[in-house]
C-alpha cells in the first residue's frame, strides 16, 4: 500500500531527489563511499557559521588510547563556560561520520550558543554492540571530565542524536542513568532508531516506512548491530533502547517524528512510557513527513522542526 498520497507536499521535491537505498553487505562499501564523496563536494567553500570553531580530540576509548575521535563545536566568542551538548550521528548504525553531521550541529551551536561534542563511534557491522554505546559513553565521560578546558558547564550537559545516533543517544542515558556516570539534564531524540522489533512485528503500520529508511534497510541496519536477526530474545536495552522496563530517572525529553517514518509507532510508544515513566517529555509528530524529512529546509515542516529544536536546547540547557 502506498503513502505518496499522504506525503507533505512540501515535501515531495526533496523526496524525489534522494537516492535510493539498497543496503547488503556487498553494497555498504560502496555506499558509504559514496556518502564520503557527496559530502565533500556539497561542503560550502565559505564558512556558512563563522561565529563558530571546529576542534578535533583524539581520545581514549574502548579501542585503545587516542582511538577516539571527537569533533568539537564552540561558539567563537565565549566568555563564561557554555552547556554542553553530546551529538551522536546517524547512519542506520552502519553508515555515518562527525563529519556528516557538522554543518548541522554548527547551526545549532551558533544559534544557541552550546558546546557540542559530535563523536565518530565505531559502526557495525565491524564493531556490534557493545562497542558503539561504549564509545559514547567514553565520549560522555570526556565532556564532563575536560568541561573546564574546552568552555563547558559540567553541570549543564544534554545528550542528542538523529535516526541511529537519537538511538544510540537513548541508549546512552539509559546507561548513563544506571552507572550514574555524569549528570545529564536532557536528552533530544530526532526520529531515533529504538526498536529491533519493528521489522518482525505481525501487523506493521500500513503507511510507514516507505521512503528513505525501509524494512529492509531496518532489519540491516539491526542485524550489523546485534550481530544476530532482531525481534531475538534478550535483546540488550543499551542495544535497543525500547526494550528497557523502566524508564524512570531519565532527563527530560524533547521528541519529534514524522507521520510517514518507520520509526513512528516505535517513538510516539516511548514517547508515551517516557511520560508515563514521570520524565517530562515533549514530542513533536509532523503529519506527512518521511524519515529524514529536515533536507527539505524551507519546508514549513523543517523550518518548525529547527525552531523547535532550538527551543528545546535552549530551555533544557538552560541557556539565557
């Protein structure tokens, strides 16, 4: 069945530019080759956010000393120590950079003033789980501990990711909150990848999933993770957030997804148990938008995804 009809019009020219995907183990190669090539001939000549800095840090992680790479955003001119902000890419798991997501992360950090730390965590199939979230969390650890040298309050960090980096950002404060690592004021999930379970589940949405992210894309995507088939037995909720019990005790959320995403039924679910858990939550569903929907940037839809977002680092990071 086909969801054209319900896409955002708005929406549609973007939709039929994007190219399709056909994830195998045979074609990720050349497909995250491909992404490496695009982004580099779409990067802008000029700075487009000349009021922020790039960094790179090479830190200790679980594979090994200075194995670790963390780009850091900063404002340019920063006088008293900013929020901090963990950024976690997307990518499916499989796919995905620090740098991929830079532009992005720049925007956000020039309008509203944090410090992001955006971390290039191993991707699977080469490292499945655990070895992604224990890149985070080393990540995590980092930017609390190195707060004072590189401008950050440690009092006032967020974590935040898209697609498989909102997952793995979820995942992350999940297991943040059960080591009781670093204190963590927010967690901003845009669209995350949370549950396994979605590809194998009985009676799937009928109007879900069809463009950019797929079933298949999912199940791969999972599959290189896992290092087994989803919709398995005990399934690490580090892994897959959406399988955790109990959802007390994380830091306020701020979500948002599209009516068209494969993701719907599985955000809006943990959406509802967030708040159900007494986590302040704040979800966002944009009616016809697809996974991804944010490229058409001056859709109504993108432009109040953006506002939004900002909105909601600048009240949970308490900034101004």
């Amino acid at each position: 069945m086909t969801s054209r009809h319900l896409v955002d019009p708005q929406l549609t020219d973007v939709l039929d530019a994007w190219p399709p995907l056909a994830l195998t183990n045979e074609s990720l190669p050349s497909i995250r080759e491909q992404n490496r090539l695009e982004m580099i001939s779409t990067r802008p000549v000029d700075p487009p956010f000349p009021d922020v800095t790039l960094a790179e840090h090479f830190i200790d992680g679980p594979a090994g000393a200075g194995a670790l790479r963390i780009l850091v955003i900063s404002p340019r001119l920063q006088a008293t120590a900013a929020p901090g902000l963990l950024w976690v890419h997307g990518g499916g798991y499989v796919m995905g950079s620090a740098d991929q997501d830079s532009l992005q992360v720049q925007r956000l950090v020039s309008a509203v003033g944090c410090v992001a730390a955006v971390v290039d965590y191993r991707l699977a199939p080469e490292t499945p789980h655990p070895g992604p979230i224990e890149d985070c969390l080393a990540a995590l650890r980092w930017l609390h501990d190195a707060a004072s040298t590189i401008g950050v309050d440690a009092s006032r960090i967020g974590v935040a990711g898209e697609s498989a980096g909102g997952g793995l950002a979820a995942a992350l404060c999940l297991l943040n909150r059960d080591l009781q690592a670093v204190p963590v004021i927010l967690q901003l999930l845009i669209y995350p990848m949370l549950d396994d379970r979605t590809v194998t589940h009985p009676d799937p949405h009928p109007y879900t999933g069809e463009f950019v992210w797929n079933a298949d894309s999912n199940r791969f995507g999972w599959a290189a993770l896992l290092g087994e088939e989803p919709g398995g037995q005990d399934i690490s909720p580090y892994a897959a957030p959406a399988r955790a019990t109990d959802l007390s005790g994380l830091p306020p959320t701020y979500l948002d997804v599209g009516t068209l995403d494969l993701f719907f039924e599985e955000d809006v679910d943990y959406a509802r148990r967030l708040v159900r858990a007494g986590v302040p939550t704040e979800l966002h569903v944009y009616p016809g938008a697809f996974h991804g929907y944010p490229r058409a940037e001056t859709s109504a839809a993108a432009i109040a995804h953006q506002a939004a977002v900002e909105a909601a680092l600048r009240r949970g990071l308490s900034v101004g």
